[in-house]
C-alpha cells in the first residue's frame, strides 16, 4: 500500500469522510449527504491548498487520533479544540506539518459539535455517485472511521495556505433559523404557526446528521389525517405525530409522509451543525424570495 496514507489511532464517537455532497440523485432515494458545516469544510480544505471539492474527516464531540505514513499538512477547524503532535499543542484553524509517524490528536471540542480534518491531497477513497461521503441514512459511500482503518491520501496540488490562524464562526448560543413557512403550514392550527415562530424551542440530545430535533412546545394539527409520502428537501422542518419540530440535515429522506411546516434557509443550516443539546433554537419567519 502506498505510504500516502492516514491509519486510525482513535475513531472518537463518529468520524466520517465528507465532501460537498453528492446532490441530484433523489429520484434514487439518495440524499445529498456532505459536511454538516460547509464552510468549516471549505476553510479547512483551503488552509492545506486543497480544491474545494476534496474530501475531509467530520469528526462528532471527542475528536479522533490519526497517523500519517509519509509527512503531511493537515488542518483542523469546525468546533474548536485542542490538537497535538505527539503530544505537543499546534494551532487549530492553521496549517500544521505532521511527520510520518507521528500521532495527530484532535481532541474534544470545547463548544460545536463537529470538527473537520483536511489533509494535504485530500481523502482519496473511493466515490460512489461522485462523491466520497458517508451517508448515514442509504449506507453509501465509506463506512465511519473505526480504530486501525487506513484511509488513502490523495497528492498535494498546490502549497498550504501562509495564515497564523483562519477567523472561524464560534458555536452559535443561540440557533436562529429563518424559516419560509409551507408547503403544509394549513395542517397546523394558527396557534401552533404562531407558537412556532414565536417560541423558543431547544436542540435535542437526539439530533444526528438526519436532523436536528428539537423539545419544546408541541405543535398542533388542524387536520388529524395522514399524508400521502412526497418528496422532503434539505432544511425541511418536519413534525412527527409528537409534534416536535426536526430540521432535515444533509443525511435526510427525500420522502415523508409527515407535515413540513416550513423550511429553513440553506445559509442557516452550518450554524445547526454546531449547535449542541439545549441551545435554544428560535424559528423566524420571512418571505419568500
């Protein structure tokens, strides 16, 4: 095998390999899947001279621990945390040398949820429908990291970026997402859109790159029946029988037969990546543009 390559030391609770996504199969049931936080991802991928498009580790809450074969640059940002070299502090949200052998730890993050790990050359598995991501919901693409894995690297095209430290959003304190009301907003009660627009709900322990899930009010219906299955698109606000708000993150279905009261800006989503459990969530209706 090629010493272009990263071995698994510490998988962490879910480190998967993400990139932009693989959009355009729903007709196949195949969701678009990719890097919750999109622009961590980018910065990352730009910090170590990488295209946009090249795939990075998403690591969830504890990190993970790699090391690399051959000498390479990686870069880590998303949530903030502490990274080491062998046990020695380097610099987050930078490019950062790692020799061959050495153990790389991205530890837990301090605030957020996901981390985002670019290589030099990027992660080179193989894509499946264009796209090297994990999609938790259709099983496609590499499984997520387990210890001792060997993850193939791409070559470097051009040289790391020369910042000390990139400026990166900080974890939202609290989650506003606009939100255009409909298709189905007529199957809740006035009091239910206006409790929704207006309440404060909060981020769910149970929230995974399918979607956020939210506690707070319950959300009453107008109509008691049950719809006919049709087609959910990424930011689609979906209430179960519970009546408890769940925004579709980029490992959603592309169909289902509950209400969608609304759907939530795109540019607001990376912002949900980050949020943890019990961060208040505000939904705030605007127009349609």
């Amino acid at each position: 095998m090629s010493d272009r390559a990263l071995c698994v030391v510490r998988a962490g609770a879910l480190t998967t390999v993400q990139d932009r996504g693989r959009p355009g199969h729903a007709h196949l049931g195949v969701p678009r899947s990719g890097a919750l936080d999109l622009p961590a991802a980018a910065l990352v991928n730009r910090l170590v001279g990488n295209a946009p498009d090249a795939a990075v580790l998403e690591t969830t809450l504890n990190g993970c621990a790699l090391r690399p074969r051959s000498d390479v640059t990686v870069a880590v940002g998303g949530a903030p945390c502490r990274v080491t070299v062998d046990g020695r502090p380097v610099a987050w949200g930078a490019a950062v040398g790692v020799p061959a052998g050495a153990v790389l730890d991205v530890g837990p993050a301090t605030s957020g949820v996901r981390g985002y790990v670019a290589v030099a050359g990027g992660i080179a598995v193989e894509p499946v429908l264009g796209s090297r991501s994990t999609d938790l919901l259709s099983g496609l693409g590499p499984d997520p990291l387990t210890d001792g894995a060997v993850l193939p690297l791409g070559h470097e095209l051009a040289p790391h970026a020369r910042v000390d430290v990139a400026p990166q959003p900080a974890p939202p304190a609290e989650l506003v997402l606009r939100v255009t009301l409909g298709p189905r907003d007529d199957w809740f009660t006035a009091d239910a859109v206006r409790a929704f627009t207006s309440r404060t709900f909060r981020v769910s322990s149970a929230s995974n790159r399918i979607g956020l899930r939210t506690e707070g009010p319950a959300l009453e219906r107008a109509q008691s029946g049950e719809l006919a299955s049709e087609g959910m698109v990424l930011g689609a606000v979906q209430v179960p029988p519970a009546g408890r708000p769940v925004v579709f993150l980029a490992d959603h279905p592309t169909t289902g037969g509950y209400p969608v009261i609304g759907v939530v800006r795109a540019a607001d989503l990376p912002a949900a990546a980050q949020a943890t459990p019990g961060t208040p969530v505000r939904f705030v209706a605007v127009r349609r543009r």
